[in-house]
C-alpha cells in the first residue's frame, strides 16, 4: 500500500531540503515545482496560454518562460496571481495525478508529494497526510534574501502572497520545525519517516 504525504510550508522554509532528506531515507519524491517546469515547455498549450494572458515579456528570447520576468508581475498583483493559477494549477494537477497514479500502482510504500501551493491549490485531495514545515520569520527573511537577493519590499509580497504559516499548520497532521539546524531537521525527519514506513498513520 502507498501512502502519499504532501510537503508543503511557506516560501525559504525549506521544503526541497526536507523533501532531499526524504529522499536520503527511501521515500520517492514529486516535486510540483518540477512538474510546473515541465507544464511550461517551450511549445507546450499551457505556455502559449500564458503568453497570451500576460504577454511576449514573460519568453526570454529562446522561447522559453522567464520565470523571473513571471514572478515580478503576480506577486505584488492578487488578480495576476489568480489569473496564473488558473491556467498552471489544472496542468500541474493533470501530470501530479499520472505521476502519483503511476507511483501507487507500483506500490511504492512512501511518496512525498512537494507542493508549495498544496493548499492554495486545493492539491491536498490527492495525498493522504499532509507535512507542513514551519519556520521562524526571521530565518525566513533572511534566507529569501541571500537565495533571491530581493528587498525588503519584494520579500514581504511574496510572503504574503500565501497563505499564512499558521494556517497551514492547523491542517496539518505533521509538523517539522526548520528554524535550527539541518542536523536538528534531519532527525525529525528520520523519525517521521520511520513512523510512516512502519504503518503509522495509513
């Protein structure tokens, strides 16, 4: 039996870290993110659509999305935002739901399904548990600003472009804390792992 967990928290908590961590342990993982990427290759009808709706400045001159060139128009902007996800998040749900199909039909015992919009997508129906991984504000800022070098002012809006952390905390069945070190991270990891490779919680 497989039992799919959906990694999810705020913007720099950490996720790909943890979702690595996972990985070290056994379990197979499924990034959103990478599956976005594959979404929006060149030629595909989901970039064409986005072309469309935000316009020729979001293709960098080989075709390809800028996501950088993305970012800065939605982020600050609710009804650009909304309009991304509506064109992304149904493409994205389509290649998760093959993928994790897939993933139980070969009866992988633990699937990591990592979504920074789980819950923003309404994406927590096709897992099972779901992990938010938590983080205090002030690490947080700060390893948004040395991973993206964005100001004060861009770091707030992409913050606050998600849900709040304490939201996703209140529907989450497991919390790991990645405000310390990796070493700390790694050992709540570990034991999460073991308790649901173990059949906890299926």
């Amino acid at each position: 039996m497989t039992l799919v967990l959906g990694l999810t928290g705020g913007i720099a908590s950490g996720k790909s870290s943890v979702a690595a961590m996972f990985a070290e342990f056994g379990a197979e993982v499924v990034s959103a993110d990478q599956l976005a990427r594959e979404a929006v290759a060149p030629g595909s009808a989901t970039l064409q659509a986005l072309a469309a709706a935000f316009g020729p400045a979001i293709l960098d001159p080989a075709g390809e999305l800028d996501r950088e060139a993305l970012a800065r128009m939605v982020f600050a902007d609710p009804a650009a935002r909304e309009r991304l996800n509506a064109v992304t998040h149904p493409a994205i749900a389509r290649l998760a739901e093959a993928r994790l199909r897939d993933l139980r039909a070969r009866k992988v015992p633990l699937v990591v399904y990592e979504a920074p919009l789980l819950f923003e997508a309404g994406a927590e129906r096709r897992v099972d548990r779901v992990l938010v991984v938590t983080i205090d504000p002030t690490p947080q800022r700060a390893r948004l600003q040395d991973r993206d070098q964005l100001d004060a002012t861009a770091i707030e809006a992409r913050i606050s472009a998600q849900w709040p952390q304490a939201d996703k905390v209140a529907r989450a069945d497991f919390v790991i804390d990645n405000s310390g070190t990796l070493d700390e991270t790694r050992r709540q990891v570990a034991a999460l792992c073991h308790f649901l490779l173990s059949g906890g919680q299926r």
